[in-house]
C-alpha cells in the first residue's frame, strides 16, 4: 500500500500550465484516503469558471495516471472541480490571527499533545494573545489537559466561540461529542471537520494559534497544510531512533508543502534522580539534536521526562502553570521563547520585503 507522501511525491509530476505550477503546490489535492490499495482524493482546480472541461478532465486523467503508476495502488478515483481563485479568498481563514503554529509528529506518544498545551501557555506568559486548536479529530485531548469542558456557544449566524481556558481560547472536537463517543470517520468526515474549525470559528484577534496536529503524516495533516495559514511547524520527537525516523517523515511533509520548520523538540531526553538530582539519559539522550543538524533545521532544546509532567496533564493544569519552577516548565519556555523569536524574525522580513517591493 503506497503511504501519503508517496502519492503526493508522484502527485508533484502534475503540472498545471495556467498557473506554471503543480498540483499539490497549487493545494488543489485534497481529501487523500488510502484504503488497502485503493486511492481516492478531490481534484480542487483554483482555475477561472470559464476553463474548458478538456484541460480539467486532463489534468483529473494526469493525476489518476501519476498515482495509478504507484506500486500497490489497485484502483484510483478522483473527483474534479474548479474553484476560481477569487471564490477561495472570499472564504478568510482565521483572519484576526496573526502566526498559526503547528505542532506535529510522526507517530504518538512522543509527547506532542503535552508540549502543545504547555507551548501555548508559556506563549502566553511571554505576553501573546493566544489560542489553542486541537485538530486530532480520532483522540482529542486538550478537553482533558486545559481543564475545559462545555460547550461552545454560537457568536453568528454560521460561526461559534472558542472556549477559554487559563487565558487561552480553544477548539477540539472533544467539546462537540461526549467524551466516550468513538469518531468512526473517513477522511473526507475529518476534511470537513477541520475545515469548519479553521473557517467557522471565532477565533477574533490573537497573536499566535497553536495547532496540536494528528499524528503521522495523512489526509488530516494535508488538510491543515493546505488550509490553515501556517507560519511554521514545531516538530516533536523523542531520543530513540523509531521516533526519529517518524520525525524525519513529519518532517518532510511540511518541507513538501512548502510549511517551515521552526525546529525540533526533543521531548522525555533524560530523567533526573529527585533525590541525587543526577541527570539520566533513558532513551538515549541527543537523537533530536543529531537530527536537526542532519536535516538543517533549528533545535529548540530538551525537555525532560518528569512525573509532575503527566500528572498536570491529567488535571488540566499544564506544567507551565503547575510548578513553573520545575526542569520541564523552564524548557518549555525556553523553546516557546526561541518560536517567539523566530515568528517575530519572520514577520519582520516579511515586512521589509513588502516595503521593499512598494518603495519599488
């Protein structure tokens, strides 16, 4: 069975000339679903209403051919459509929001969930106006370690308000389903779900959104990559060499759609004895540091593997507000203080270079 970067890597092949780009450049592949050997995904083409049905049936044939030459795909089905590129833009994603972080990992139990609550709320102790969106439709967690439950109220006709919790505005579909309810869905399901969290929710002004993606590298990650304004993407890893392969993936996929990498966290690097206060390296402490140099991306730092850690978690108080003193609440702000500064170094090139071009 070909895996999503696979099909995306054969998808790049695909030109369209209008645009002198491809489709996957072009974020006109959507809704990917890897079944077995069967692909399926929507063919979004952001070409003008008037485009002659013979260039988007050739370009829906180029597609299915491209994937079709994948070893193990068995069958292919794309849907085609146009959607002018004006029609897009009407439809604002977070438009009061400034930096939309992801923070992401190649496979689970890393810790990614933990560092994106505690990123946030170290954010917010720097000063920032923060949100905090939890798009891991299959098992949504911040509910749990925000300490917030309820649900959201309507703030229009079509859109609804976040939840606040510590200071911090919050979605997750853990707010919209009972808490022992199994979200049994395929991925066009999910697509919807996170687009109307990025579309319809009121989020108003922040300074940052942190986005605590799914795990792996699937259609719910494409979907967030292709929708969401992301600034820059947080990579979470721990020490042992399973977890960086999956990091190297992660990776990868955001570098292929055209997302930054702020860095990468090494998360449950070492233990430190509570009595001797000796640090010990459980899982071979340093793979996330090798890994950063390897692949050219900054390093954030260290966080260590402390009980407190999980224990706050499980009360909806992140370390970051529990015992700000601790070895893992002082690394957690150190890493959110090195995105700060890369976020604000961003905006500023950003800024210049648009200076640039009007003084032009």
């Amino acid at each position: 069975m070909p895996g999503t970067q696979e099909v995306f890597s054969a998808l790049k092949h695909v030109q369209i000339p209008r645009l002198g780009k491809d489709v996957v450049a072009a974020a006109a592949v959507r809704g990917l679903v890897i079944s077995g050997g069967a692909v399926s995904f929507d063919l979004v083409l952001p070409l003008p209403p008037d485009v002659p049905e013979a260039e988007v049936r050739g370009l829906q044939a180029a597609c299915e051919a491209a994937v079709r030459s994948l070893k193990g795909v068995s069958s292919v089905h794309v849907r085609s459509s146009v959607q002018p590129a004006a029609q897009a833009a009407g439809r604002r994603v977070m438009p009061g929001v400034r930096h939309v972080v992801a923070v992401a990992s190649g496979k689970g139990g890393v810790g990614k969930s933990t560092t994106a609550a505690n990123l946030a709320v170290a954010l917010a102790r720097l000063g920032q106006r923060v949100g905090l969106l939890d798009a891991d439709i299959y098992g949504p967690s911040m509910p749990t370690m925000m300490g917030a439950h309820g649900r959201p109220e309507p703030a229009g006709e079509k859109s609804i308000k976040p939840l606040v919790a510590h200071g911090i505005r919050l979605m997750s579909i853990g707010f919209l389903v009972d808490a022992d309810t199994p979200m049994v869905w395929r991925g066009p399901m999910v697509h919807g779900a996170l687009t109307q969290f990025l579309e319809q929710v009121d989020w108003g002004e922040l300074d940052v959104v942190v986005v605590d993606m799914p795990p792996g590298t699937g259609d719910a990650q494409l979907t967030l990559t292709q929708k969401a304004p992301l600034s820059g993407a947080v990579i979470v890893t721990t020490p042992q060499l399973v977890s960086l392969v999956d990091a190297r993936k992660g990776l990868k996929m955001f570098e292929q759609v055209k997302v930054p990498v702020l860095g990468i966290v090494e998360n449950m690097s070492y233990f430190v004895c509570g009595s001797c206060q000796t640090e010990h390296d459980i899982f071979r402490r340093g793979g996330g540091r090798r890994t950063a140099t390897e692949l050219g991306v900054p390093f954030l730092g260290e966080v260590p593997l402390q009980a407190g850690v999980a224990e706050s978690g499980d009360e909806g108080m992140p370390i970051v507000l529990r015992a700000p003193d601790s070895p893992a609440a002082r690394a957690f702000v150190a890493v959110a203080e090195q995105v700060l500064a890369r976020l604000q170094a961003a905006g500023e090139s950003r800024g210049s270079s648009l200076s640039m071009a009007w003084q032009a």
